[in-house]
C-alpha cells in the first residue's frame, strides 16, 4: 500500500466521495417517473388505440371503402360489406387485431372520411388477447370515450393530412352538368 492509499483509507475518502455524491442527487430532480402514479403528458397527435369515428349526428363515419386495410402493413384490419338499400354499402363488421398493430397511422391517413383515428389512450395491456381484438362496437365506444367534444373535432386538423375537405372540388373548376336535349 502506497501512503497515499493509506491516508485515503484512514479518512475514508471513497466512502465521503459517495456519501457527497448521494447529498448532491438528493437536490437535483429525479430523472425517472413512478408510474403508473406519475405519468407523462402525452404529446398531440399520439398513436394510441384505435378509434372510430362518429359524425354530428352520432353515425359511424366509415363507408366501408376498404382504402386502410388495402394500405395497412400489418394487415390487421378486417372489413365486411353487404348491400344495403339504394346502392349503399353496409359495415357490418370493422375490426382491428390490435396486437398485429405497429401504430404507423397509414389506416388513418389512408381513410378518405376520416374515420378511423388513433386516439391517445395508451393504458390498455390485459390477461388475454380477446381484449385485443377490436371491435365495430368497441373502436364506436372508443370513439365516444376519447374523443368526446372539441377533441374529435380538433383532431384532424391538427395531426393529419391530407384533410377530408382536402378532397372537395376546387372552386372554380370546370364541372360536368349533363347534356340538354334541345329541340
Ligand atoms: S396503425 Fe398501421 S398497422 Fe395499425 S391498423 Fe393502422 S395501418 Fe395497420
Ligand atoms: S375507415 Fe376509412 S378507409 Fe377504412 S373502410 Fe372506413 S371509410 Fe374506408
């Protein structure tokens, strides 16, 4: 032992090196969260679980296109149409294998209507996978639970282009009106 090592050894200099060390992180703030009883804000335009969209009137805004399934990676999302009166197509089933999801957004920025979205609840880990497999009935409830006021009505405008008006016709366009049958 060199008499350096040994002085440190008598004052116990490694022991008050950590004694100050955990003094100082005592006074600057902690770098790690007690979740779940802190939690982080979320940030806009979160890709949480899905959602769909429901209009003014409460009706489900899906046509039944099948635009985010075509485009969904993953190929999680399962649609089934019938006939409905008038040349209308029916959803009768929109379903979402959740854990098949990777949380890209192409469904939502697919959709035309903009009817299915991702809403930013983020708490939702379960026992079994049947929780998992969303719905038409639940991704509506979800609708209904995170997307409540302003929130629905704000979310398209802020995270996601292109905008369902986007699709309009520009003003001024030359538009077909049908032939007239002049005599
Ligand atoms: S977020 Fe991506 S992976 Fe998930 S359902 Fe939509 S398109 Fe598919
Ligand atoms: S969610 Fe949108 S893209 Fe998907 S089927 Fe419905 S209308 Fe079409």
């Amino acid at each position: 032992m060199t008499g350096r090592e040994f002085i440190k050894a008598i004052f116990f200099v490694e022991i008050l090196k950590g004694l100050a060390l955990t003094l100082k992180s005592m006074f600057t703030p902690a770098v790690t969260r007690r979740y779940p009883k802190v939690k982080r804000p979320v940030k806009p335009g979160f890709r949480g679980l899905h959602a769909l969209a429901k209009d003014e009137d409460g009706r489900m805004k899906c046509v039944g296109c099948g635009l985010c399934g075509a485009y969904c990676p993953s190929k999680c999302i399962y649609i089934y149409t019938s006939d409905g009166e008038d040349h209308t197509k029916v959803v009768d089933r929109y379903e979402i294998d959740v854990l098949r999801c990777i949380y890209c957004g192409f469904c939502v920025e697919a959709c035309p209507f903009g009817a299915i979205t991702l809403s930013e609840h983020y708490e939702y880990s379960d026992y079994s996978r049947e929780p998992f497999y969303m719905t038409k009935e639940k991704l509506l409830s979800n609708w209904d639970k995170y997307f409540a006021g302003e929130k629905g009505e704000n979310y398209f405008k802020k995270f996601w282009r292109p905008l369902s008006e986007d699709f309009r016709t520009p003003e001024g366009q030359a538009m077909f009106k049908g032939i007239k049958n002049e005599k």
